[in-house]
C-alpha cells in the first residue's frame, strides 16, 4: 500500500478540483441552464445529476488518496507494538539488537516490512545506524513510529540499560495502541448515525415525493382545481425534486466532513465518508423509485 505525502496529495487534490470546475462550466454552457424566474435553480433531473457528479469527482479522487493514507497509519500504529514486543524478546533472550532488528526483518509486519528491511539493507551498507533508523522513522509517517526510531536509537546507544528501554517503550506503545482502540470503539456509534441520518432523510424524500407531491402535481393538472386556484399554477413536482435532491447532497457531503471529524479529528478525512453518502444519494434519487 502506498502512502501520498502532502505534495502528492494537493497536486491530486489540485487537479480535481479543476477537473470538476472545467465540467461544472461546460455544463452550464450545454445542459441549458440558465437561472431565472420561477425557479431560480435547474430543475431538469440530468444537469442536477451533472452537477453532483461534479462535486463527487472533486472530492473522489482526495478521498481515495485519504482512505489510503488512513489504512496505511491504522496499519502502521497495529503493528508497532508487535514489533516493538518480538524485538524486546531477542534482546531479553541475549541477542544483540542490531540481530535482534535483524531477525525481525524476516517477519510480517504489514507496512511496517518494507521499511524495514529497506532499513536494514541501508545499516548493512552504510554502517550509518542512526541515520538509517532516523531514515526508517520517516518512512512510517506516524508520529510513534518517529518516537521508536529514537528509542532504538538511544537503546543501541546505552548499551547495559537495553532491555529496562525496549520493556519502558513496549509498555507505552501497547497503552497508546489500546487508546486509539478503544477511541475507536467509542466514536464508531457517532459514525453511524451520520449513515442513519442520511438514510433517513433519504426515505422521507422518497415518502414526501411519492406520496405526497406526485399526487398534488396529478390533482393541479385538472383544470377543475387550477380554476378555484387552491393549487399554484407553476407547481411542478420537478422543482420539488431539485430542492430534495440538493438537500439530501448538503446532507451527505456535511455529514460525511463530520464522520471524519469525529472519528479522525479532521474534516478532511471524512471526504471518503463524503463520497460514499454522495454517490449512494445520486443513485437513489435517480433509481426507479422516483419515477
């Protein structure tokens, strides 16, 4: 699995954007949409679509990248304290560390493989062992995983106090893994009642279009009712239908953004949150369920 630094991350974000922006115009130029009275707002079913897609294309690509990204640290922050438990056995057993490291480069360790025996091939090269666990460190992107480098570091360093090191350290990553575990397990909930929320909403637009507005929008077209003037003559029931529809985005494009919030701590992780809500929008209001 790869993972995108910043740079990677703002040209893709830069080029969707553009992408999207460059598609909103042309539609604006050949879907036939132009704002005026009565509506204002489009409301012919393919332009909205159009116009959904656009911002689902925006956020798409960034949202894949931040997906990636974010099983690539999950899997980092799982895996350290095994890495950290096998290590602190060899030496406890009187194998040196540097085998002990060795050894473990053998192992599976989800991302945290690569790096390290890349690690190990640069120790074995260049003789430089700060550098090159500095350099392993980087490549894990987490802040814990700068900190064991450092640990590493220090204990080859200190020699005779090795091993009261690497039991301190194990102790503190496996407490900060439980943490993030049980952060997790406490803020899963809040993330499914954004889903809940948007479902909900979902199946109100439908009940409200299908049950409520399709049979107004028949019952205005006798001219019988249009002459007592109970029922406005610029009732069209695809007005009604933008106006869902475009409810229902903000609804999904919000809640995802606060998905990411709660259970990340930023907004913009939950643009893969986002993106799910978006899409699943876009199909149900243009299934049959709304013809």
């Amino acid at each position: 699995m790869i993972y995108f630094d910043e740079k990677n991350k703002q040209i893709v974000q830069y080029v969707s954007f553009g992408v999207g922006i460059v598609l909103f115009i042309l539609l604006f130029i050949t879907g036939g949409y132009v704002p005026g009275p009565p509506f204002w707002i489009p409301i012919d079913r393919r332009v909205n679509t159009g116009f959904a897609l656009c911002f689902l294309l925006m956020m798409g690509a960034p949202s894949l990248i931040e997906w990636l990204n974010n099983q690539f640290l999950a899997d980092v922050e799982e895996n350290l304290p095994l890495f950290l438990r096998d290590i602190t056995n060899e030496v406890q057993s009187g194998i040196p560390l540097m085998f002990a490291l060795e050894s473990a480069s053998s192992k599976d360790y989800g991302q945290i493989t690569k790096p390290l025996r890349q690690t190990m091939n640069r120790i074995n090269v260049t003789s430089d062992i700060e550098g090159s666990l500095t350099w392993f460190g980087e490549q894990l992107v987490v802040p814990s995983a700068k900190r064991l480098s450092l640990v590493l570091i220090e204990a080859y360093s200190t020699g005779g106090v090795i091993t009261e090191i690497l039991e301190t350290s194990h102790e503190i990553f496996t407490v900060l893994s439980k943490h993030k575990s049980d952060r997790e397990g406490l803020t899963n909930p809040y993330l499914y009642i954004v889903y809940l929320g948007t479902v909900v909403f979902l199946i109100i637009s439908w009940v409200l279009q299908t049950k409520f507005l399709t049979p107004l929008a028949e019952i205005a077209k006798d001219p019988n009712i249009q002459s007592t003037g109970l029922v406005s003559a610029i009732f069209n029931i695809e007005y009604y239908w933008a106006i869902l529809f475009w409810a229902a985005v903000l609804e999904a494009i919000v809640g995802g953004l606060l998905g990411g919030k709660i259970k990340h701590g930023k907004l913009s992780k939950g643009l893969s949150y986002a993106s799910i809500l978006l899409l699943a929008t876009i199909v149900f209001f243009n299934s049959s369920l709304f013809r």
